[in-house]
C-alpha cells in the first residue's frame, strides 16, 4: 500500500504542476489580453484546484502510514537533519499553505464581479501557491 501511495502522490504532483502552471498563463493571458471571465475560464481554474487537493489528500494519508512521515517527528531528531525535516516538517506544512492560497485565489475570483480581477486573482493566489510547492518538494528524492 505504501509504495502504491508514494507513486499515486507522484503521479498526481506532475498532474497538479502542469495543470497549475497552464492555469497561471491562461489567467495570465486572460488578463492582458483583456477578455471575458467565462464559465470556460472557472473549470479550467476549477481543474488545477481539484488536482491539488486531491495531490494534498493522498500526501497527508502517506504522511500518516509512511515511515518518513509523522513518524520521523515523533521519534525525535528530525529538527537536526535538514532532510527529516524537509520530509517531516516543511513539506507536508508549506505544501498544505500553498493549497490554502490556491483555495483562496479561486474563491474570490468567483466573488469578484470584473473579470480582470477574477483572472488576476487566480494567477496571483495559483502562482504564489506553485512557488511554495516548488519550493518544499523534495528534488533528490523525487527525481533521483
């Protein structure tokens, strides 16, 4: 179940990268260009959404059943190894922040009423939200 979880988590973080960084461009573009806020333009925001809470979801039950997890908190040490806590502590707390922005960014585009707010919420919220997940991912053992 473990290794399933982790390769799910991984599958989906490519899913939920691509479909964040396409968001941001197409919002941005939406923006400068001028055009109108559609129902088009909500799904596709709604699309990166749902794909990083479901990318949140399955890392917070693989945090819990993982041994690098939640685990490596409570056995202690993990604040003196900058990759325990990378996996224990920065990770799961900035990833779930970033999901927090990208949440609040398509909220209020649905509350705005001009569409160049609308759009200019969802690529500001979704990016600062992508740089935080960038910034936590754990590179080596990802990619490596």
């Amino acid at each position: 179940m473990y290794t399933g979880l982790q390769h799910l988590h991984s599958g989906i973080a490519y899913l939920a990268l691509l479909a964040l960084v396409l968001v941001i461009f197409y919002a941005l573009f939406g923006t400068l260009s001028g055009r109108e806020f559609t129902e088009k333009d909500r799904k596709i925001a709604l699309i990166a959404f749902i794909l990083s809470h479901i990318q949140l979801l399955v890392g917070l039950i693989l945090y819990f059943v993982s041994p690098l997890g939640f685990s490596l908190l409570t056995g202690g040490g993990a604040m003196s190894d900058a990759t325990a806590r990378l996996t224990a502590v920065e990770h799961p707390l900035i990833n779930i922040i970033a999901i927090i922005l990208i949440t609040v960014g398509y909220s209020r585009a649905k509350k705005i009423s001009t569409s160049r707010g609308k759009f200019r919420s969802i690529y500001m919220m979704y990016a600062i939200g992508l740089v935080l997940i960038l910034s936590r991912i754990p590179w080596a053992n990802w990619l490596g």
